[in-house]
C-alpha cells in the first residue's frame, strides 16, 4: 500500500473540515464569482465546500499527485483538476489562493513569493501550517515533526513570517481538535484493516503522538493579503 493509495480511500488528506473553510471565505471577503485555487489540493475534500462559496464563479485544483488530481475529477467534475507545482502555479489571476496544510512543502517565503503574481488586485491567500498552540513544547512532539522536515514554531513567529515575505494578516484562528478527529478517526480505520508495515507504522505513530500531545500543537488557519 502506497501513501496515495492509503489517501485515496479517505475523505480527507489532512486536518480540516467545511466550517474552517469557511470562515476562511468569510474573512477573505470571497466573492460569488470569485475564481479560487486550491493548492495541493489532495483529493478533494475542500472542493464541495469552495464551489458552494462561488457559484458563478470557479474553482480549479493543483496537486502533483496524478491519482490525487484524477480523484478531485471525478468527485468534483465541476472543477479544473490540474497537475503540477504550487511552485509554480498556473496564471489565473486568482482572486483566493487556498492552501490546507501544504505550505511547508515549499516554506511561508517561498510559496507566498510564487503565488504574489497569480492574484488578481486585491486577491487574498488563506492556508493552514503547523504551531504550537500552547506554552507546552513537549520534546517527543519536537523530534517527530524534525524528523518529518517541519521546523515548529508558535503562532507569533508564523505571522512573523509573514509580515516578513511583505504581507498583511487579516484574521487567524486555530482549526480545533474536532477538525483533526475528521482526519484521524477515519485514517485510524483504515489502517486498521492493513497488514503491518513502515507507512502503517509510522501513520500509528502519528496518531498516537496527537492522542498524547495533541493540545501542544494545532494548524493555524491565517488569511493574507500583499502588504
């Protein structure tokens, strides 16, 4: 079993859930006929809830992952399923870039400069990366996301960079425990029903890491705009 085929069986990808989304679309001022961008958009799980946000407008999907952009096709024909690199995203202009979960691939400086010149005026990014949420930095929870290239941080430092890359922060959130049950309980299921090995080992892991420490850490949902 693959990472893609593991994924491929859930719902979601990664922590989240419509309600987050949403308040994202509040917050960005997203218009009915706004043209939004899902990147890394894994298999689809936002795609319902940003087409309801536009309905005369439209929604397209970038991911690397060719199973991954051949499922948002089909479980959201209505939008564009593109492959390719949130480094270097198609043209649009975009009036909302959203991002859950998969900045770091590219890091807040990196992916914030590639994405400046495909909005539209007055376009707005919203996306989701790792923090810490709380006084607490247990060492367990440090050497995990070391070892998985996330360098932690806490939410003052990630709107530090932010502010950093020339961009302004328009409202912040945490998603909230309940979004990442979304993700786990169902990923938990699944592999439930595989045969021992490295990636359903290190998914067990992962999990048993955030029953443990999951207070310590959350995604922080920010919405941005160019400064």
């Amino acid at each position: 079993m693959s990472l893609v085929d593991l994924f491929l069986r859930l719902d979601r990808a990664g922590p989240g859930d419509a309600d987050s989304l949403r308040w994202a679309l509040g917050v960005a001022e997203t218009r009915a006929d706004a043209r939004i961008l899902d990147a890394g958009c894994g298999t689809g799980a936002d795609t319902g809830t940003l087409l309801a946000a536009v309905p005369q407008g439209r929604v397209a999907a970038l991911d690397t992952a060719a199973d991954f952009v051949a499922a948002v096709a089909t479980r959201s024909p209505a939008v564009t399923a593109l492959q390719g690199d949130m480094a270097d995203p198609p043209a649009g202009p975009w009036d909302l870039i959203w991002s859950a979960g998969a900045v770091y691939n590219l890091g807040i400086g990196r992916a914030l400069a590639a994405w400046r010149g495909v909005l539209a005026p007055g376009g707005r990014v919203a996306f989701s990366d790792l923090c810490w949420a709380g006084p607490a930095r247990p060492q367990a929870v440090t050497d995990f996301f070391d070892a998985e290239g996330v360098a932690m941080r806490d939410a003052a430092a990630l709107e530090a960079e932010v502010t950093a890359a020339g961009w302004r922060v328009l409202g912040a959130r945490w998603i909230g425990r309940a979004d990442w049950a979304r993700y786990y309980d169902p990923l938990e299921a699944a592999l439930a029903e595989e045969r021992d090995g490295d990636l359903v080992a290190a998914f067990r892991a992962e999990i048993a890491l955030w029953q443990r420490w999951g207070e310590s850490y959350d995604y922080r949902l920010l919405v941005v705009e160019p400064a």
